[in-house]
C-alpha cells in the first residue's frame, strides 16, 4: 500500500494542488488562507514520510532543496542548475528523490522534473579535463580537441560536480576566428586538489535583448585548484532549425572568443551543458548566445540572450 494513504488529509490535499493542478506554493497560501510557509511545511512533511529512510541521509536544507524541485516550485534557472548541481553529485539525494518520485507519481498531472545521475561511482573524483571530455560533451567537426586537455593524472583528481547533471544538449567545444588570443586551456597543471572541492565563484543570469522574448538562461562559474569551469542552462530559446547556438566570451565588436557550441536544440527549447573555460576568460566582461549559421563563423552572429561575465 501507497505511503500516500498514511498522510494526514491536509497533506495529501497540499500535494495533489501541487502535483495536480501545478499550483505554486503563494497560490495555496490564498487558496487556504494560511501563510506560504505553513503550505511549505506541510508539502515537506509528507515527503519526509513518504521516504522516510532516505530522507534522513540529508539534511533539512538538502531535503527542502530538493523537495521543491521535485514540486515544480524553484521558478529561477539559477535554483534549478542548483538543484539539479546537487542531485547529480549526492548519491543519497538521488536515491530519496527517486523513493519520492514513485510515491508522487499518481499524484501528479504532468511527468515530474528529471532526476539528474551522476555519471560516477560513490566517491570517485574525475578531474575537470574527464568531466569535459565525457561523452556528453563530444566533439563537433573541426572543434579542439577534448584530448588535448590535461589529464587527472598531470592535473590531480579535479572534482566537477556540475558537469555531472544529466543535460538537454550538450555543450560543446567551438573552434573557430576569434580577435583574441589562442585558448591555453590544453595547459598541463600540476594544482592539488582542494579538499572542499569545486566552488561556485559566480552565478550569471543572460537575458535577451528583446524585452518581449520569453528566453532566459543561468550561469555558473566554478573553479577547483587552477582549473575554472562553466555550466550554462537556457529555457525558451527557440529550436534550431537551418542554424545552431554557440556562445562567446566578449567585450567589443574587436574583442571577443568563441566558446562553445550546442548541437540542435528540439522543441523542448531548452540548452544545457558545460566544459572548460579557456585561460583568457578573466579577460572578458559579456558572455552571448548567439545563432550561427556559418560553419567556423569569426564574429558572434545575431544576439540570443547576453549577460555580463566575471569569474568571480
């Protein structure tokens, strides 16, 4: 028998809006008369005794994170790649987000978010170079090479988490004319590996440049030792069809370096992925989105979304 029959009557109601009419958490709150955290709390009470074992794996905050993904309630990018960040490097919170997709599953309208896998064993530690070299980051004809990046043996046991979220596209890397100079992201490194891990040093919104567009797209920036990474997600960008996307670190119409290039984008209209950033990125202050249509193109072609770059 379903947990879902030992819930408390109020909480099996907050979870069928939720799950069935896709209410948000603010929409209840009206709906009940009674505060958005009080909706909140009863939603994650009964996740936490849906999967009760699992749930203990995590802390509060872990569950509350991934409760509200799995609820359709993190609205932003940024939360979402967060959400997805943590889930594809925690074992333990794919295996309670998982225990509660079964348990939610019949509740729920439309199919629940994805629950990204981590493409690692339990307490493996690919470097950075592994990470974008991985099958989900493939090269493209006339594209560097991903063999030509350092090893974990030359750059030690470089940990990206981001790079393991299972993704829409993939991103990949993009050769082509650029008014900079060469990427020196083939440089061996002979950093340790920091014990914390990868950090995220910025998080970078990109809007597009007209104001009726619904597109939008997230940025991390992470780093680990001496190595530096991106993961980039965008949402309503419309399919390619005759052209592809391809992003660009820039500052003027004589400045700028191409970055990377994303296979056909379908009619999910959304992009994912990430890899290394080239040693000159600091240089740069804009990163763009751009559409492309020539095969090496040597300047950015018409503007998708744009944002200012730092790497923190």
């Amino acid at each position: 028998m379903s947990r879902l029959d030992d819930l408390p009557a109020d909480q099996r109601a907050a979870l069928s809006l939720l799950l069935g009419q896709r209410k948000s958490y603010a929409e209840l709150s009206g709906m009940l008369a009674i505060p958005e955290r009080a909706v909140r709390d009863r939603a994650h009470a009964a996740l936490a005794v849906l999967a009760p074992r699992e749930a203990r794996e995590l802390t509060p905050a872990r569950r509350e994170q991934v409760g509200d993904y799995l609820l359709g309630q993190l609205s932003g990018v940024p939360e979402r790649m967060a959400a997805r960040t943590y889930l594809s490097s925690s074992p333990a919170a794919q295996a309670w987000a998982a225990a509660l997709a079964t348990e939610l599953a019949p509740l729920a309208s439309a199919p629940l978010p994805e629950i990204p896998a981590g493409r690692v064993a339990p307490g493996a530690s690919p470097s950075l170079a592994e990470r974008a070299a991985a099958p989900a980051l493939a090269d493209a004809p006339g594209s560097r090479s991903t063999s030509t990046l350092p090893s974990s043996r030359v750059g030690g046991a470089l940990l990206l988490v981001v790079l393991l979220a299972a993704v829409v596209v993939a991103v990949i890397l993009l050769s082509g004319g650029s008014s900079h100079s060469k990427s020196t992201a083939g440089t061996s490194s002979t950093s340790k590996t920091a014990a914390a891990g990868p950090t995220v040093d910025a998080r970078l919104t990109l809007r597009p440049p007209h104001p009726h567009s619904r597109s939008i797209g997230g940025m991390d920036i992470l780093s680990e030792g001496s190595k530096r990474a991106f993961y980039i997600e965008a949402e309503g960008i419309p399919a390619s069809h005759g052209f592809y996307y391809a992003l660009w670190l820039y500052n003027n119409h004589s400045s700028f370096l191409p970055l990377s290039k994303s296979p056909p984008v379908g009619a999910n209209k959304r992009l994912a992925g990430g890899a290394l950033l080239p040693a000159e990125a600091g240089d740069f202050h804009e990163v763009l989105l751009t559409r492309e249509t020539s095969t090496h193109p040597t300047r950015p072609g018409p503007v998708v979304l744009r944002g200012p770059f730092s790497l923190g």
